[in-house]
C-alpha cells in the first residue's frame, strides 16, 4: 500500500449538485512550503487526534439537540453550531481502524526517511466519556475486535438513524418506512440512501494494533458527558439504562440548550421528566468513566506527564476542566509542574502537547475557590525557554498552525484534523536540527480509505471509512462558507509545510 500523503495526492470535494451535496475527487498533492535543511533528524511522530469513537446507541448522548442549529432552526442565530449529531456517526470506529492501518503502512517520515518514533494522540479519543467507547480506543490502540454499539448485538440497533425510530432530522441510510418521505437531509441536501449501512456498521471491527508506541492524551470528551457535562450518579443510572429521550418537550428554553453545550461552566445536561421517550436495550458498558479511567489506560499514574521520544522532550498537559465546559485550562498545581519540568530540561528540545490549544484555554470556571489557569499565561511561561519548539494540540477539529514569537525567540503551535469531521486526516512530524535551528516538517495525511460509495462493493471497514469521510464533506450543518467551517482543512501554510523554531 502507497501511503495516502497529500504531498502526492489530494483528495478535495467537488462541485455541488442542485441539493449542495458534493462528491469528492484526486487532485494533484501539495508540495511542503519551505525547504528541508541538511541536519541530523531528531525524532519523527504521527499526530492523530479526536478519533471520537462513538456509541451511537447510548442514551446518554444529545442529538435531538442539535436540530436547533439547522438552516431552518428559529434559534440558528443563538446557535451556529451545537455538533452533538454527524450523519457518519455510528461509523467513527471504522474511520479509526482504517487510520490505524494506514499508519501501520507509513514507518518513515516521508522528507527524511526517518523511522516513525510513536503515535501522539491527542484527546477526544471518546465521544461520550462512556466505558464501552474506552475499551475500544484501548482495542484499536493494542489489538483486537470491537463490536461497535451496545445493548447486545442479539438487539435490534437503537442509534437515531434506524429507520424503526423515524425522526426526519436525521440521516436514515436504509431510507424511510412505509408511508414516509425521505428524511430532512435526504430530501434537501442530497444524502445518499445506502441499504444495509447500518447492520454493516455492527458487524465486528479487527483492528491489528498501532505498530509504535503511543501517547495518549487527555481530552474534555474522555471526561466529561458530551464534552461538557461532569457525570453525576443520575446521569450515570440513565446512560446504562433502558430509556432514551428522543427530543425536548415544547416549548423549548434556549436556556437548557446553552447549559448543556457550554464551553465553559456550569454546565447542566438535559433532564426533562416530562421529554418523550423510547425503550432500549439496558447496558451496564455504557457506564461513564470515573476520574482516573483514562490514565489507568493509557498506563500512566496521572493524566499530565513528560517522556522522552527520541531526542525529542514531550511533556504532556491535561487541560480538561474537571468542573464543566468544554473549553480548557490548567490547575496551580499542574502549572507548577510544567515550570519544574521546563527547568530540569533547559538542555533538552521540548514539546508540548495537549488536547486543548492555548486559544482555548480560556475556562476559568471552578466550583472549590480554585484558580485556573489559562492559555495565555501557559504561552508566557513557555517563551521563556528557548528549547520549546512546538505545541501539539486537538480539539478545534481543523489544520491550524500559528506562531508564538518574543523577540528572537519563538515556538510554533499546531492543531489536526479530527477523525469525525472533515477531512479525516492524520499528520506525520520530522525534526530535524540543523546546529542553527529546530526544522519542524509537517505532511497531512488521508486514511487510506475509497473517495466514494460503491453499491457493487462488499461493504467492509475501509468501504465504510471511505463513506464517513464522504458524508463529513457533506456536512449540512458545515457547508455554509462561515470562518470555522473553511479552517476545517486549513490553509495550505498549516498543511504541508517547514517550520523554523530558534533555540
């Protein structure tokens, strides 16, 4: 297999059809801005992040929510975009399987040759904090099958898009029941009818394992309900339970809207007695995780750390706010770490990581008294050290890049795709120091994955990856040309590109 690198090959979206929908073709690849210098390679990395590996089943989730942002919503003015429903939801374990393929084939860095050190994985590698959805990420990561959903696989699928629970808001692949119309983003945005999806989505997934080391970090979807919310007892009875509500009751408050999908705290989740409700399938697996969950396994004591990789320093944050909102920051106490550690490193090149990027580090929320500290002060405290080179981050879902500059010295801060959202891309990092400055080589990469929807293909993991990523570049809540939804790919200056970091 020839590693699907965009510097060889492109994949973008074609021109829309009278519904907007937009097919996606090869282009030519896009070559690396800037030169690579002679130098000695000091450390190669694959940067994935937000794989959001999603039980579309649980009723723990809120996509009834998000109708209250589409086009024709009263309230899309209050909400650009709410993001608790993607049509390729329930086919986010299939996208990271054919990723973890994909990197599995890719063992250099593709501008030095350089054999790939880890994989750093940065957050959000759970949609909804749930039990079920961690042991997966730890079977996608170590080897194994997974079987997508819960509920047991002897019943019958409950996520929205099954065509039993008709609501015209979402994507029903299988097309309507009797006496139903085609559903909303069928009938206005050209969604595609795809028999059979569904049951194929259950079927069990192999993943062989990431064949190099890898770091996980924490995100706020790994602790907190939604991304948002802290677990209670309550919501933790509903999440294994056997009702699921299917929409709010009108008339609806905006006000409950924006506390379950706060960026920053408090934040309540949804808890309507009188909602209407459907009966599924009880699952203890759809437990939500307790503190501490993630580092067990990720096999670490806690969840900020620092490692050597290579010649490379990484020093890992957990920006998550563990009193609610989906933005970041740091406690004192973990802020202190960070100085301690950049002190016994003055010699060492380091790099940061997180989930969160220091432009959203701005949840100041606490419940306790507690100062947080947010992402200014932490890009203070790193220009003060010479020997910081990059900042590795998720969470915003797009290619980003953007540089921290005080005088003569400088580190770059850079942000990938999500596996969930368009374009579905992964990242492959080189450093090499060239005895006057740090080159830090970024190539974006796709999974390896089919541009379309074939009905005459079995449809198996790589097909159904292929799909997901068809139906993310359709997004009908993300094809307006609005700032977010353009960063999504990002600019070609935060693609395939050489950056240049002083030490």
């Amino acid at each position: 297999m020839n590693p699907p690198l965009t510097n060889t090959r492109r994949i973008k979206r074609g021109n829309s059809d009278l519904l907007g929908w937009r097919d996606l073709e090869f282009v030519d690849g896009e070559s690396h801005i800037g030169n690579v210098s002679e130098g000695e390679v000091i450390g190669c990395l694959w940067h994935l992040t937000d794989l959001h590996l999603c039980d579309a089943e649980s009723p723990a989730r809120i996509e009834f929510l998000d109708r209250y942002a589409d086009s024709d919503s009263p309230m899309k003015e209050e909400f650009e975009e709410i993001g608790t429903y993607r049509p390729n939801e329930f086919l986010t374990v299939q996208v990271a399987a054919s990723m973890v393929d994909t990197v599995n084939h890719t063992s250099v860095g593709p501008m030095t040759g350089a054999p790939v050190d880890a994989v750093l994985i940065t957050g959000d590698v759970t949609d909804n904090a749930q039990v079920n959805e961690l042991d997966w990420y730890q079977t996608l990561i170590r080897g194994g099958t997974i079987t997508p959903g819960s509920g047991g696989s002897d019943s019958s699928w409950v996520g929205v898009s099954n065509s039993d629970f008709w609501d015209e808001r979402y994507w029903h692949p299988d097309g309507p029941p009797p006496g139903h119309d085609a559903d909303r983003p069928t009938r206005m945005f050209g969604f595609p009818v795809i028999p059979g999806l569904i049951d194929s989505a259950r079927e069990p997934v192999h993943s062989p394992g990431l064949s190099y080391p890898v770091l996980s970090v924490h995100g706020n979807h790994d602790a907190l309900l939604q991304g948002t919310v802290v677990p209670t007892e309550d919501m933790r009875a509903f999440a294994i339970g056997d009702q699921a509500i299917t929409r709010l009751s009108e008339p609806v408050d905006p006000a409950t809207i924006a506390r379950a999908v706060a960026a920053h705290g408090p934040a309540e989740y949804i808890s309507e007695l009188n909602a209407p409700l459907r009966r599924i399938t009880p699952d203890s697996q759809r437990n939500l995780v307790t503190p501490g969950s993630f580092a067990r396994a990720a096999d670490r004591e806690k969840n900020y750390w620092a490692e050597d990789v290579s010649q490379l320093r990484l020093v890992c944050l957990d920006t998550v706010n563990p009193f609610g909102g989906w933005q970041g920051s740091l406690d004192g106490k973990q802020f202190d770490w960070l100085k301690s550690e950049l002190d016994a490193n003055l010699d060492r090149f380091i790099v940061i990581s997180s989930h969160h990027p220091s432009p959203t580090m701005t949840n100041d929320y606490s419940t306790d008294g507690s100062v947080r500290i947010l992402g200014q002060s932490v890009v203070d405290l790193l220009l003060d050290y010479p020997k910081v080179i990059l900042w590795i981050a998720g969470h915003v879902h797009f290619n980003a890049a953007i540089e921290h500059r005080r005088n003569d010295n400088n580190f770059w801060e850079i942000t990938t795709s999500s596996l969930i959202d368009w374009p579905q891309q992964g990242r492959i990092l080189e450093f090499v120091d060239t005895g006057e400055h740090i080159e830090i080589i970024s190539t974006v990469t796709d999974h390896d994955s089919p541009l379309m929807y074939d009905p005459q293909l079995p449809l198996d993991i790589r097909h159904m990856a292929g799909i997901s990523r068809l139906l993310a570049a359709n997004d009908y809540q993300r094809r307006s040309l609005t700032p977010l939804n353009e960063l999504r790919e990002g600019q070609p200056e935060a693609r395939n590109v050489v950056w240049t970091s002083s030490y």
